[in-house]
C-alpha cells in the first residue's frame, strides 16, 4: 500500500469548506499571503487509496436506495476496537448508525434529556456542539478545563460536581481525545469523571472520533472501559470521517 501524504492537493472549486468557503465576512486576504483553514478540520492530503476504490466499484452498481448495513459492516467495527482499544464484548445489538457524529449526538440526548435541559461539557468546546445542542433546545454548562502545574489542561472535577449538583445536569458530553485542546485523557481522568457521573446518574455521550489520530506514546481509553457503570451509562461516538478524511462523504 502506497500513502501519499507529499503531494499538495488543489482542492479549489471542489465545494471544500476549508478552501472555497471563509466563515466571516469581507475578508480580504493581502496579496501575497494565502489563508490557513483553522476554521474545519479535514485534510489536506488524499485518502488511502482503497477507499475510492471501493466507492468506485460499489457506484458502478448505479441503484442508491435504502440500505440496511450487512453483517461485515458490524464485524469490521467490532474488530477494529478490539484491535486498536482492547475492547471486548461489543456486540452487533449495542452498535447503531448516523450520518455523522453531530446527528448521533443529537439523537443521543434526544432520549437521554428533555427539551430545555442543561448538558454539562468541558470549555473550551467544539463549536459543533454548541450549535447543533442549542439548535435543538438544549442548554450547555462549561465547566472549564484548568492547566496544571506543568501546563497540562485537566478536568476541573471541583467545578465539574458544583455545576452537576446546582444546575440539576443529567446528561453531559465527554470529548475524547479532546477537541480543542489535544489531550488523551489519562485513565485515572476518566475514571475520577465516571465516579462523579456515577455519584449524580449523568448520562454520558462520549465523542471519540479523534481517538485514531494518537501521537506516538499516547493511547486512547474508550470510556465504556472505565467501569461496569461506565459501560451502561455512555454512548460513544465513532466516525471514519476524521480517521480517514471522510468527512463529505
Ligand atoms: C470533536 C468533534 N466531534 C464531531 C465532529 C464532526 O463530526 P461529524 O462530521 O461526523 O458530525 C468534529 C469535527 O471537527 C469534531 O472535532
């Protein structure tokens, strides 16, 4: 297999957000400077190429209708977390499928919550889910992560349980690896988390689509692996999207 990670793509005219398309208005870009697009988050080099491969090969079957995914669709999910998180026991029953992590998020607290509710989630937060949470009546309580001696952000546990106990939260999303700020949780993070979780009932909606994108010496922990109440208590979102730039697919 051949990964081509040097070449520099033109992607204008292809409907790219991050090239056709900047999210403010009259922006005027000096000559001579091009514009970096810290704004979304896809890639710049091409895919592995068995991907459009396979794309190009199912597409010559040209009727689109309603699908149901097949037996290997659940296996191959199954087997990658089992490979890459260590995770056993997944079954084909606890795997569900949405266009999309947002749309997975939404629907997640659209049984866990009722409208009007408050949703606990880490500051900084990714943009994706403020709109798409506030947009379907849900309010967001940040609690802000703290730095460290080191300069390490950490979970602020203190503020997480005051916001839990006087905001009456029984949802809350869990990033990680986080977005914005990059960190692996380390286990005893998510371990001290799920206790609180534990301790209040808050539901948890663990997106971890950057999980595959890891650093060399870091490893992710899936946070149904914390505890037999971590598992029953989370939903966790997993996408292709980010892993092999997919996302506009
Ligand atoms: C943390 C996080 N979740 C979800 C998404 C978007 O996922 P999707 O396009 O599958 O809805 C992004 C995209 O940047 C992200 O950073």
């Amino acid at each position: 297999m051949k990964y081509d990670f040097t070449t520099i793509m033109d992607r204008s005219g292809m409907d790219a957000i991050a090239v056709d398309k900047i999210p403010y208005e009259n922006v005027q870009v000096e000559e001579g400077f091009s514009t970096i697009p810290m704004w979304v988050a896809d890639m710049n080099f091409q895919t592995v190429p068995t991907i459009p491969e396979a794309m190009i090969e199912r597409t010559k079957h040209a009727a689109y209708g309603y699908f149901e995914p097949r037996k290997e669709y659940y296996d191959a999910i199954i087997n990658w977390h089992q490979t890459r998180n260590g995770v056993t026991g997944l079954t084909e029953e606890a795997i569900g499928y949405e266009n999309g992590v947002l749309g997975g998020l939404v629907s997640a607290m659209n049984v866990l919550c009722s409208k009007g509710d408050k949703i606990l989630v880490h500051a900084p937060t990714y943009i994706g889910f403020t709109h798409s949470m506030e947009n379907n009546g849900y309010h967001l309580i940040h609690s802000d992560l703290k730095q460290d001696e080191a300069g390490i952000w950490r979970m602020d546990y203190e503020d997480m349980e005051k916001k839990i106990k006087e905001e009456h939260i029984h949802a809350a999303i869990l990033c990680s690896p986080h977005n914005p700020c990059g960190r692996v949780w380390e286990h005893w993070e998510l371990e001290k988390a799920m206790e609180l979780y534990q301790k209040y009932d808050v539901y948890i909606v663990s997106d971890e689509i950057w999980s595959d994108l890891t650093l060399t010496g870091y490893r992710h922990i899936p946070t149904q692996m914390i505890s037999e109440d971590a598992r029953i208590r989370t939903v966790a979102l997993y996408a292709p999207s980010k892993t092999f730039n997919l996302a506009g697919w």
